[in-house]
C-alpha cells in the first residue's frame, strides 16, 4: 500500500504527542517528583528528546504497575514489548468493533483495511515479545518500526475524514516509544 503524505504522518504523530502529554497530567505528572531514581527513570531519562519527553516514556511504560521495580533495563524491554502486543491487540479489537458498527462503505473499507493490517501485525509483535524476553534483539526493532508506520500510521492514510477508534493512535505513539527503548537496551547492552 502507498504511504500518503508525510505532512499527515507527521499532523498525526504531533497530535498524538498532545494526547499523550495531557494523560501525562492526568495520571500524575512528572517522574522527577517520584521515589528514588530506578531503571525506569535512568532509561526515560536517557531517551528523552523534544518529540518524547522522560514523562511520556514513564507514562507509556507505566500502563503497567511494575514498571517501577523492573530491575534493568533488559526487563524494561521484555515489559515495553509486552505492552506493545496487549496495545495492539486493543486496537484491533476497537476496529473490528468499528467495522462491525460502520454505516457507510467507505468506512467499511477504510476499517477493513486497518484490520489487515493490525490482524498481519499482531503475530509479528508476538514474536518480537518473545525474542526480546528470550535476549534475542535482532530483527525487533524494525518490527516496531514496521508496526508504528506500516500499520498504525497506514491507517492514519487510509482514513483521510473516516474517524479511526483512538487507539489507533495510541498504538502508535506505544510502538514508537517502544522501539526507541528497544534500540537503547539493544546498545546499551551490547546486542
């Protein structure tokens, strides 16, 4: 499938940035306020650019309570890719609902189209959980990759006015924090 314009990549990837940003505030505002330094905070910390803040990789990560006691930075990573999976798995489950519930046909494409997808990327994000929990790390990052911009922003194209379900987007920013951390535990320990 042809990509569509990477002016509506980026208005989706900034969009979501916004959305995540304000869960942030929601659910508790910033890391630097909490206990003492874990491997969670040396990992956001170290990640952190101006497009995901330490905040928004605490937030993503922290959907799961152990986060906080993960030990390092490896079981940081078995648990992001965790997370990617159970995301993925809840946007399909959402576009299947919106499929079932669309009432004109280009909606019915457009959401049939996106089950492809995410029905092709689940099974692929399986085994990257997998290879990361077993400290196997080849291949997983561009699976993460494929999974934010093949899958999640494809649909974003496909859409163009059909209203996705809005984890849709949430996929997309998990995946994307996902494969930074991935890379990082990659390099930072040497695989």
């Amino acid at each position: 499938m042809a990509m569509g314009t990477s002016s509506s990549i980026l208005g989706g990837a900034l969009l979501l940035v916004l959305v995540l940003s304000s869960a942030i505030d929601v659910h508790g505002g910033s890391s630097s306020r909490a206990a003492p330094r874990s491997a969670l905070d040396d990992l956001c910390n170290s990640l952190g650019d101006h497009y995901v803040t330490p905040d928004m990789y605490v937030s993503a990560l922290c959907i799961d309570h152990s986060c906080r006691s993960a030990r390092g930075l490896p079981e940081l990573a078995v648990l992001a890719t965790r997370l990617t999976v159970t995301n993925a798995t809840v946007a399909k489950a959402s576009i299947e609902s919106a499929l079932a519930h669309a009432k004109d046909a280009k909606g019915k494409k457009v959401m049939r189209s996106c089950l492809q997808l995410y029905v092709g990327a689940v099974p692929r994000l399986q085994w990257a959980a997998r290879s990361v929990s077993a400290g196997r790390y080849s291949g997983v990052s561009e699976v993460l990759e494929a999974a934010c911009w093949h899958v999640s922003a494809e649909c974003i194209n496909l859409a163009g006015e059909v209203a996705l379900p809005k984890e849709n987007g949430e996929f997309f920013m998990m995946a994307y924090i996902v494969q930074a951390v991935v890379d990082w535990v990659k390099l930072s320990i040497g695989h």
